[in-house]
C-alpha cells in the first residue's frame, strides 16, 4: 500500500467484510478475460464464500487470483471548507477493505449447506426459513456451486484524517457537523482523528451509536419516566432517534440526550440523563446545547420538552412556559 498513514489493521478489514452489504470479485478467466462482479459473499472460517449458478460465470474464474473488496463512502468534503479558492482539497472520507487469495469450489454437500446457511444468516437474519443441514434442501444444494476466496492476505484502509493536521481535522469535523454528515463525524471520532471535548475533562458525543446503547440505557432506565418502560423499548428509542447526543469519560457513558424531530417544524427533547458523580458540573449543559445544535434540532421553529423538576435548569438554556392558543388541545393514543 503506497499510504502508510491509511492503512489499518487486518481485523478491520473482515470486520468491513462482515458488514458490508455486497463486495465486488475481481478475477480472470482461464483464456485471460477481466471478470468484475458484484456479489452477495459471507466471511465463514477464514475465507470468504459466495454462491453461482451451476454454470454461472464467477465458475470460469475457479483455480485463479482473485480479489475482494468492499468499501464505505462515509462523507463528501468540499474543498471550501478547507482552502477559499482551490478546488484540490475537496476529497473524500472513506473505508475500504481488499482480499487476496485463489477462488476454489466447495462441493461437500455438507460445506455447501454450511456456506448457504451462513449465507441466509447473514443477509436473512430475522429467520422465517427452514436451516440448511438437514437434507430438506439436498436437490437445491445440487443446482448451486459454492466458491470460496482462501485468502492468502487482507488489506484495510481508511481516510478520515490519519496523518493530516489538527487544522485539517478540526475543519472537517466541523463541516460534517454543520452539514449533517454525522456517519463521517462518528467514523472519525471511533478513529482518533478527532474529539469534542466538553466540561470537566468529558468527551462530548455527537453522535451516540450501538456501541453507547448498553450504558445508555442502563443511566436511562433507573429514571422516574421510565418507571413502566422495559429496557428494550428504551434502547429502540435511542437507536430510532434522529438526534442522539452525549458525553463519555474514559469510554463510558456519563450523559445522555435525545430528540425526535420533522428536521423544519418541531422537535421533542426526551431522555436526558446525568450520572449522578457528574452532576453540577456543566455536563448536562454542554449535552443539552449540543442537541440543540444538532442538525436535526437546530432549523425546528419549535422545541419542546416535558419535565417534573429541571424547569429552572431549562429557564437557563431559554426554554419558558407555552400560552397555548385556545384552539390546541393534547390529545394522546396510548400502546401497552
């Protein structure tokens, strides 16, 4: 790889593999023509599978070199936010990951039904079939040839700021914030290229994921609006929002906020919570002004809340008692 400061660890390119929604094959015919697909495959054992018609193309390329690759454009950065006149700058946040290796056929019938199921987990994971394995499948498993990449060497990359200036950093996270790209801001927060830091030596997190869920809910739960709500509806509460915010200390959750949001109109701040050794010392402030801030919060005419006791530490962030017109009435549909 010519970029030292954009490679990654082996790890992260199966972990790309595994999540990737497709990969592309690049391989050769015996009498030398370029083969390029895009393909369903599955990583299982140490290779990566992927499933052809008996006599489908991807059969002419069996004995040969081949390649993998998979990758995730995760934000456009334009040139202006870096330099006021050159268009050179404008470049792209990116992960990808290569796999190279001889393609061989898996024609065991019990490989096949392992590599089929692996399939159907992967791209079928809500189940709804009967498994693979069980001879329920045995005439099926004949129309099909299973192939597999055995690697030989895995390449990862990345370019979310290895490597460039803390200007450059601090330039393109925060054009990612302004603009709303929030896959490439969290991409390059989980890389060290950069952290928003906030009061009392916090990380504040603009973008909360599945990696904060467990700590998120386990602060969530114990408080007084949950009392009658399980912890999974919680956590599909977060996940579901449009604003998640929060803040992190060595790693671990500390706050947490969230809004749901029409992005123009309204926006509903809900579950906000402070573990209690961070209280009163500006943490919750910083989370609340940083949901405000929020791409999906800060263009909303109207903001609201609920609250039994934090009123007067909202008064403070500008939030004030509605007159509600004559005309408006609080209507509520209520689910068990």
């Amino acid at each position: 790889m010519r970029r030292r400061d954009k490679r990654r660890d082996e790890s992260e390119a199966w972990a790309l593999f595994r999540r990737a929604p497709a990969v592309r094959l690049a391989s050769t015919t015996a009498d030398g023509a370029p083969v390029l697909r895009t393909v369903h495959g599955v990583v299982h054992r140490g290779a990566v599978l992927l499933h052809s018609a008996v006599k489908g193309e991807k059969i002419g390329c069996l004995g040969r070199q081949a390649v993998i690759a998979a990758d995730e454009v995760l934000a456009e950065v334009p040139s202006s936010w870096l330099d006021p006149e050159r268009a050179c700058p404008a470049t792209t946040l990116y992960r990808s990951a290569m796999a190279h290796g001889r393609l061989v056929e898996r024609k065991e019938g019990q490989a096949k039904a392992e590599a089929m199921q692996a399939l159907m987990e992967r791209f079928q994971p809500q189940g709804g079939h009967r498994p693979f394995g069980d001879g329920f499948y045995e005439k099926a498993l004949r129309s099909i040839r299973v192939i597999a990449l055995e690697v030989e060497r895995v390449e990862a990359k990345s370019a979310l700021g290895h490597g460039k200036p803390e200007t450059w950093r601090r330039a393109v996270a925060e054009g990612l914030w302004e603009s709303g790209q929030l896959r490439g801001l969290r991409a390059m927060i989980d890389d060290g290229c950069w952290r928003f830091d906030g009061p009392a030596g916090v990380e504040l997190m603009p973008v909360m994921g599945p990696a904060e869920l467990a700590e998120a809910v386990s602060l969530l739960t114990p408080m007084y609006w949950n009392e009658h709500i399980d912890e999974e509806r919680i956590a599909r509460a977060q996940l579901a929002s449009p604003a998640w915010v929060g803040a992190r200390h060595d790693g671990h959750v500390v706050a947490t906020a969230r809004a749901i949001s029409d992005g123009a109109k309204l926006a509903y701040v809900m579950d906000v919570a402070v573990a209690e050794p961070w209280r009163g010392k500006g943490v919750g402030r910083a989370v609340m002004e940083l949901l405000l801030r929020h791409p999906a919060v800060r263009a909303c005419r109207r903001v609201e809340l609920h609250t039994k006791t934090a009123g007067p530490f909202y008064a403070t962030l500008d939030f004030q008692r509605p007159v509600d017109p004559a005309w408006r009435q609080t209507l509520r549909l209520s689910r068990a």
